[in-house]
C-alpha cells in the first residue's frame, strides 16, 4: 500500500495507479463541524479521484489568508500516537 496521498498517482487505499486530478470550488464555504451556517470562506480545493475505487482526496490550496482563517476558526485534532 501506499503513504495515503494520493498526489503521487497513487490511491492509499486499493493501491490502483488510475489517479485523476480535478479541481473542487466549495459552494457553502468552510465552516466547524456542527455549525450550521457558518462564515463565507469559499476554498478551491485540488481534488485527486482513484479510477479504480472511487476514494477521493481534496487538499485545500493554502495561502496565507486560508491558513489565518483555518487556524483562527476551525478546531484543530491533535497528533495522535500511532499504533504497531
């Protein structure tokens, strides 16, 4: 299997190497989890789609206004120990 990241061609989940790259608008804006109705943030996201399966990865594409409005509004998940 692979890292995960897809951006490498391949899928982290079956392992297929029919990876396509596309690109995704957010049409509600970016909001906490719950929130309901929440900010107008719009992000484009590049989107990565196995052929294969299905699985899909967006990556936000991070400029300096998006990193201060994700740090400043959105809960952040602390690193986790891994198991094995």
């Amino acid at each position: 299997m692979t890292d995960g990241d897809m951006r490498n061609g391949r899928c982290g989940v079956c392992g297929g190497g029919e990876v396509y790259q596309g690109e995704y608008a957010a049409q509600a804006g970016l909001r906490r989890v719950g929130a309901g109705k929440f900010g107008q943030r719009q992000p484009v996201f590049d989107a990565y789609i196995c052929g294969d399966c299905g699985n899909t990865q967006l990556h936000v594409r991070l400029d300096a206004k998006m990193s201060s409005y994700i740090r400043d509004k959105l809960d952040r998940i602390p690193p986790q120990k891994r198991m094995g």
